[in-house]
C-alpha cells in the first residue's frame, strides 16, 4: 500500500496483506482436490500466492477481492511459473492499511466441481456494482489460470463464462 503525500510524491510501498502459514494449508488441501486436473512435482512446492486485490468503499469500511492462486510446481518448470487454481476470497478494513480475512477464506464465489470448465479459475471485475442492500460481483471463470496447463479443449471466450453473483447483505 501507498499512499500520495501529493500526486508527484508517494510515501514508500508497504506490505498490508501476506499468505500465512494457515493460506500453505488450505492451498494444500485445494490442490489435493483438483489432483485429477493438475500435476505437481512434490507436497513440498504447494503454497498460496496473492495474485492481486482490488479493494472499494462500502458503508464506510473497505472490502477487498483477494485473488489466491494455490500453487504448485509443473514438472520441470522454474519457481517463476506456478501452476494451480485460482480463486477470489473477501477481506475488509477501516483503513486501508490493517486487512482482516472474511468467510474462514473460503473463495467467494465456489470453483466448479472438478473436471468442469470453470473448476480452475475464478476471476472477479475490478470493482462490484451496489444495487441497493445488493453488491453485485462480475467476472470470469474458467479452467486457465496463470501458469496452468491447458486441459479444457474449448474456446476461452464461451457462452457463459462470464458470470454476476449478489452477496446476501444480511451475511455481514
């Protein structure tokens, strides 16, 4: 996070939001379910990235979509090139700064069952749409991700693989 002290001059980056120990796991047992999809070289190379956040003001707090590529390690492929499964999950703040994780880090928005086109990916817009007491989340799903090896033999761009979903505000 940075923050502008005036629009030419930023104050230094700062790290807000990192996976932990508890992110390895859940990674782990994420990938375990889509054995049948990817291959990894070793349970040691398993872990949780954070591929990017995108956060907006909601009822004077701030909620983020937090994208979590699980990763693991194609067969001779470098560290630079993860392989696995993406997915959004919610976080919140009242600054900006201290990020609290929501749902027990469960995705946001369910994978599809393994095997199915939408079972590697979940990719959110940049920002929801309020909609009244609704926030309506849109975005992508599908079965590449960064890294990942292609194994669904269709078009990337398929009828129905863009998606809106409506948060149920009384879940706060």
């Amino acid at each position: 996070m940075t923050f502008p002290n005036t629009f030419a001059e930023w104050s230094q980056p700062s790290l807000v939001l990192a996976p932990d120990p508890l992110d390895d796991e859940l990674a782990d047992e994420r990938l375990a379910g889509a054995s049948d999809i990817f291959r990894f070289d070793s349970l040691e190379d398993r872990r949780a990235e954070f591929c990017g956040m995108t956060g907006f003001c909601y009822e004077g707090a701030f909620l983020g979509l937090l994208w979590v590529l699980n990763a693991g390690m194609r067969p001779g492929a470098d560290a630079a090139e993860p392989d696995g499964i993406l997915d959004a999950q919610l976080a919140s703040s009242r600054d900006l700064v201290h990020w609290q994780r929501a749902g027990d880090r469960d995705p946001l928005i369910p994978l599809g069952a393994p095997g199915d086109w939408d079972s590697g990916q979940i990719q959110t817009a940049n920002f929801p749409i309020v909609v009244g007491d609704e926030i309506w989340i849109g975005g992508r799903r599908g079965i590449v991700c960064p890294g990942c090896t292609v194994l669904w033999p269709g078009p990337t761009n398929v009828t129905g693989d863009h998606y809106i979903v409506r948060l149920d505000p009384a879940a706060k």
